[in-house]
C-alpha cells in the first residue's frame, strides 16, 4: 500500500529534537517501510531538508509549530495526492480536514495522549472523527479507556501497542560496550562510589521531580552515598529558566546530597545518562500516558520508581522490575520505596535484570511494527461523512487560556470555556478570527486569584513553542479594543503566561472589574495583592520546601500599549 503518516505540528522526525512520538514513529519505520511505500508528512527544521528520501522513506516538511497552520501545510500537501492509508499521529483534529482532500483513503489514528478529552476536541467534531478513523491505536491502555469513557461507541477501533526501545543503544551500565563511558562520566561528574539516581523528563511542574528533590533529606539519613543527576530542561532542545526551574536550582542548593542537573541532552546521547546510574526514578504528578523513558530505563537494566499516574504503571510488575508510587504528592512516598530497593541490593539486582528481559523480548520495536501492520492489514474505508457534510465543516479555532487546564474553543463567534487535563503535546494558538476582541467573563469581579506556573502539557504545550506573529496580532486586537472605552473604566487586563519576559508569551485574557463606583473593592485588591505579597517574601526565605509559586504581577492592556509606543 502507499501509506502517508502525518506526524504532530511541534518536532521534526526524525526526532533529531527527541519527542516520544517521533521516536516511536522512527523506531518502527525500518521495519515498516520493507512492506509498504511510505511517506512521512511531518513539521519543518532548520536542520533538516523541506524534502528528503533515506532508506526508501519519503520525508516532506511543512511549516507548524502552530496547529492551524500547520493543518494548512498538510491539507495542502495531500491535496491532489493518492494514498491508500493515512496514519494519523495524536491529532484527532487533523482528521475531518484530512478527509476532505482524500476522500477515499483509510485513515488510521494513533492516540498517544488525552487529546479527545472534553475541551481539546468538540464533541460534535469528535463523534465525526470516531466514525471516520477505522482504527485507534493508542500507547497505554490508560488512553484507550479514556477514549472508551468519553465515548463508547469507539471501544471496537481502539487497540493498545505498546512502545519500544533500542536495547542496542539503551545498555546496563556493566556491559562492555558501554561501561567505559559510564566511568568516564561519573569520574567527570564526581560521581565515583556514588549510588546514582536518575531523572530524566521536562523539568515542568506536573512532571513533579521536586518531590524527588525533596525526599532526599529522608533518603540521605540511611544512605550516605547517594547522588542525583536530573536529565532534562523546560522543553525540547531548550534550557530557558522558567520559575519551576529556578525553583529546582533553589531547593538543590539546599540538599546535601549531590545534585547533578545537565539541561538538554540530545537523543542520541540520553543513553549515557542511563548507563551512569543504578536507580530510574520517574515522578510524575499528572495522568501521564506512558513516557517512553520507562522503556529505556528497563533496557538499561535500571530498577524503577514510578507513579500510578495514567499508564505508567502498567510496563512495571511490583517487585520484579520495580515499585509504585501510590500518592506522588508526597515526597515520603519516593523515599519509602527508593529505600526498599537500596536497602536490599539482591533486590535491586534482579530488578535490574527482569527489566533488561523485559525490554529485550517484550518493548522491541518488531513487535511495535507487527503490530501496526496488523492493524494496517485489518483497516477498512469508514468514511460515513457525506460531502455536504464535510463542506459545511469548518475548524473551530482553539484559543488556548493561561489560567492551568484551561483552554476556550471559539466556534464562529461564539466563546465557551472548558476544563482540559494536560496534553503531552504542544496543539497550538491562532489569533482571533475576527477583527474584535470577545470579553471572557470566568472570574468574579474584584478579586486578583493566585496563579500557578502553568503546565507544559496544558500544554497544551509550552508558551516557548508559540511564534511572535501570533501574539502581535492578539496585541493589535487587544490595543484596539482599549482605545475604543471610555477612559473611566477599566475593562480588560492582561497577564504574562510565562514568569520570564518571553515576548512570545501568550496573554491571558480577563475580567478584572468596573471601578466605576467601586473604590472598596478596589481597595481590597490592593490589601490583599500585599498581604499576598508580604507573605511570599517571608514564606520563601524560611522554608526550602514551600511551593514555588504567589500572586503574580497584572498589567493592565493599557500599559502594555503605553509602553510598547514609549521607545
């Protein structure tokens, strides 16, 4: 068959930036490619051509990292072109689009987040795109129930795969081919008779490796060895210092236990890191799908700490390649299964050695390709949209909020508010369609709310991702809209949503009050913004472990614009 995969609108394949669905999609692809003509549609790099053929695998980049126009680069490749086959990557919004301009192929869908959750998708949209796909694979059963929950008409399409690894590349830190750079790098590092803990994930707040931080006190009173390497950064291929991130170098500073952090670590370096440890911990707070660094820590015969959050618990077997944590809120909770293993070394060795079984026999990526062309081979033309439906279809555009697990779907001219979990991908921002502003009324009036550090995956996915054009046209919207009130009322205020002064930052958009007759709320406003204020300052130099975040700083539109005009 000629199948095109159409990849997400945030990392390039190959995953020369990373990204767990890149590299599930390059692991799989030799094997895919020995029995059909395959295509990848993926985003564009500066380090890669817009065009390119290796190994027989055509590659076509267009522009993205916004996922409107990135839907436009792919439409307008597919357009005209004969596929048997679409296999779709984690964008269940690309389907109906897709299916316009390739009316007679299968498409397939392969889910590797929460991304048909309330409020990422509609559900008139989604309930069209279940009934077009012919088949959902997803990465974690996790996923698929989620899907089966919202909507349980799909339950027959949706298949788990599991992902795999590079057991070649992923190795213990004991075998030959790799225990020279083990040595190397933990005498570079200090890390000679260490007991070496391992981190390895974004360094955002749902990611949670601050609990891990933080249980080292507990951990450091048995174990008077013991060293933490933290692999990772803010997002793919960049070390920006977010909040969260000052906050980890702030409470590492306070551990007496070692704290080696790295920033970024090219993919094709990562396995390094893994052969310089004895323990793979991964934290994470969020209903994460299944990260792949589970995998890798299993091929290189890591034991494992993980989370019981989404799935993520169901590559571990209790007690043979590893130990769960219940409630990862709690740093105790680390410290208590981290100390089960350590305490008991026959324990963590064999650990360590059904983990590398496991990996070796079960997370190959031959089985990963099996899998998928048995899914292709079973694939039937499902579309049940009839052309006057698809013409009247029109994509909504999403408008992604500031305020954590918030995102406003705008419909035409129509504004609704929804609540969303976090994504593992960036889905990206557009400006508003029309030439005026909407007024978003969620917050009650005269109260400034303390606001968290938002989530990557809330993500949906990373302020960092978003391109200047967008917010200026946002900006153009906003100052307009201002200029036109009268000057004795204050409508509209702005946040930053990053701490940093990010100038590709996206704007939060809400209603603060009328301060017309109001001279008592506002004056509480103010109280309380200091008490606020007084209260961080005294809170974070007493205690290391508070949470890193208080009331930020609200500048007014107005002052945006003065500013803006003032050089």
């Amino acid at each position: 068959m000629r199948i095109l995969m159409v990849c997400t609108e945030n990392l390039p394949v190959p995953p020369v930036l990373g990204g767990a669905i890149q590299t599930y999609i390059a692991g799989s692809l030799p094997y895919l490619s020995k029995v059909h003509d395959i295509t990848i549609l993926g985003v564009n790099d500066p380090s890669l051509p817009d065009e390119e053929t290796i190994d027989g695998v055509d590659y076509v980049r267009v522009p993205g990292k916004v996922l409107e126009l990135y839907r436009e680069g792919v439409v307008q490749y597919i357009e005209g072109k004969q596929f048997d086959l679409i296999h779709i990557f984690n964008r269940p919004r690309l389907v109906l689009p897709i299916r316009k301009v390739a009316p007679k192929a299968k498409i397939t869908l392969s889910m590797h987040n929460d991304m048909f959750n309330i409020g990422k998708i509609a559900v008139d949209e989604a309930n069209l795109v279940l009934e077009e796909v012919s088949s959902i694979v997803t990465v974690s059963d996790y996923v698929g129930n989620v899907i089966r929950e919202l909507y349980p008409q799909s339950s027959n399409k949706i298949r788990t795969i599991y992902s795999g690894v590079d057991s070649d590349r992923f190795l213990p830190g004991n075998d030959s081919r790799i225990v020279s750079t083990r040595n190397t790098l933990r005498k570079e590092f200090g890390l000679e008779n260490k007991t070496v803990i391992l981190f390895a994930g974004r360094l955002s707040e749902n990611k949670g490796v601050d609990r891990l931080i933080r249980a080292l006190p507990t951990l450091s009173k048995t174990f008077k060895d013991l060293a933490l390497v933290i692999v990772g950064s803010n997002w793919f291929s960049q070390n920006n210092v977010t909040d969260y991130v000052a906050y980890i170098r702030a409470i590492s500073k306070k551990q007496d236990v070692p704290i080696i952090t790295t920033g970024f670590v090219s993919p094709f370096e990562i396995q390094n890191w893994f052969a310089v440890a004895d323990l793979f911990v991964c934290t994470s707070l969020w209903q994460e799908p299944l990260a792949r660094v589970h995998y890798e820590a299993m091929a290189a015969g890591l034991p494992i700490v993980t989370t019981a959050r989404g799935g993520n618990p169901e590559v571990i077997i209790p007690g043979e390649n590893g130990l769960i944590v219940e409630n990862p809120v709690d740093p105790n909770e680390f410290a208590t299964k981290i100390t089960e293993i350590l305490s008991n070394k026959s324990l963590m060795k064999n650990m360590g050695i059904r983990g590398r079984e496991l990996a070796v026999s079960k997370y190959v990526w031959s089985r990963v390709a099996d899998e998928i062309l048995s899914v292709w081979s079973r694939t039937e033309y499902a579309s049940t949209i009839s052309p006057e439906q698809l013409l009247q279809y029109e994509p909504q555009t999403l408008f992604k909020s500031a305020v954590q697990n918030k995102q406003f779907i705008v419909p035409n001219d129509i504004v609704t508010e929804e609540v969303a979990q976090p994504a593992e991908e960036f889905s990206g921002v557009t400006a508003l369609p029309a030439p005026e502003i909407i007024e978003v009324t969620a917050l009650p009036a005269s109260e400034i709310i303390e606001v968290e550090e938002p989530t990557v995956e809330t993500k949906v996915e990373e302020s960092e991702s978003l391109i200047q054009s967008e917010t200026k046209v946002m900006e153009e919207v906003l100052v307009g809209r201002v200029k036109s009130i009268p000057r004795d009322k204050e409508i509209v205020k702005a946040e930053e949503y990053t701490a940093n002064t990010n100038p590709r930052g996206l704007k939060r958009i809400r209603r603060v009050t009328d301060l017309v007759g109001n001279n008592v709320n506002r004056s509480r406003i103010v109280n309380r913004s200091n008490n606020l204020s007084n209260n961080s300052s005294n809170n974070s130099s007493n205690k290391v472990n508070s949470e890193p975040y208080k009331l930020k700083r609200i500048t007014s539109v107005t002052e945006v614009y003065r500013n803006r005009n003032r050089y």
